[in-house]
C-alpha cells in the first residue's frame, strides 16, 4: 500500500473501479493485466485527490453522468474529474442572478415578519452575510458571498442555518389606567414616592 493513502481511500477506489466496471462494458479491456489495473487504481486515486474530488457526493455527481453517457469504453480520469465537478444544478442551487432575486424578494418578507420561503440555505446564507438592509443595492457582494456559499456547499461544508421565525404574538393594547399603575409600581419599587 502507498504510504500517502489509506484503506478507506483504497476502499472508495476499489468501490469506485467496481461501478465503472458495471458502467462500461469494455471495462476490463482498458487495463489487461493485474499490475496494469492495479497501477491505474492508484494513478486515478491520486488524481481524484489531486483535483479535490473528496467527497462521495463529487463521486456520485460523475457517476450520474457516466451512466448517463451511454457508450462502452471507460473515460478518462481528466474527463471523469470533469463529470465529478459540481454545478450549481447539481446540488439544486439557483443561478446566481435568481438567487440574487430570491434573496431581495425575501429579505422584503423578513422585514415585514412574513415567513419567507428560501429554495436553498446558500441563498439564506449570502442574504445574512451581505445584510438585509438594502440588499437590493448590494448585488455585487451578495454573488462574492453566493459563490462562498456554493464552494462551501460543493465541500460538504456547513452554512448559516435558515431562520426559524416566530409567529406573530397579539399585543394587548394598553390603556392609560394600565399604563399609570404600572408606573407606580415601578416607582414604588425604586422607593419614589407615589401619589
């Protein structure tokens, strides 16, 4: 085994080939002998680390797309890495411009306590970074944040939670008897003489 990877990571190759195997019918035609297969295991096991496909989802996402392809012959690992890189689709994100739209739109909710409804938490996330407050006049900060959110998303980071709101509670009207009384309790208290 090579000292720079471990039996998990040779457990998610060997995981890997055995997919690609089921995909491609010409499968093992690409490496004939063992020591041909076993010196392609590790060659595509470096690159995927090399190019940051270091998640099973990133796995996933390029597997989709192989089976999708519909030919017999085993891709590349340049084009496999390629089908591995997310895009926005991918993870269900909106295009940066709809995000943009999505964020003012609901940003105008939250400022009236209405309960807004957010297509993904990176949209969430880039509206709370860049500020409600006049969100509509800062669209070039909130696609710099949206762009974090995603590469955030696309490492299997965590992001800002989405807001849990509180309903609305009914506020009794006071009168001023109310009022009164409740300002010579509160001057009693500090030991202020009442009449």
């Amino acid at each position: 085994m090579d000292d720079r990877f471990t039996e998990q990571s040779y457990n998610v190759i060997n995981s890997l080939f055995s997919q690609l195997a089921g995909i491609f019918p010409a499968f093992n035609k690409a490496w004939p002998t063992p020591v041909e297969f076993e010196a392609a295991k590790k060659n595509w096991l470096l690159a995927l680390v090399e190019n940051n496909i270091n998640t099973m989802t990133k796995l996933q996402i390029g597997l989709k797309k192989a089976r999708a392809l519909g030919r017999p012959w085993i891709p590349s690992i340049g084009e496999f890495i390629e089908w591995c890189k997310p895009t926005l689709k991918d993870y269900g994100l909106p295009e940066p411009n709809d995000a943009f739209r999505e964020a003012c739109r609901n940003g105008y909710d939250l400022k009236y306590n209405s309960n807004p409804s957010w297509s993904h938490q990176a949209v969430f996330h880039a509206a709370s970074e860049t500020g409600f407050f006049d969100l509509e006049k800062n669209k070039d900060a909130f696609l710099v944040y949206y762009e974090r959110a995603c590469k955030i998303v696309f490492n299997g980071g965590a992001l800002k939670d989405l807001p849990k709101l509180i309903p609305n509670m009914r506020v009794e009207k006071s009168s001023p008897i109310t009022a009164k009384n409740a300002l010579k309790d509160i001057l009693q208290k500090l030991g202020k003489k009442v009449d």
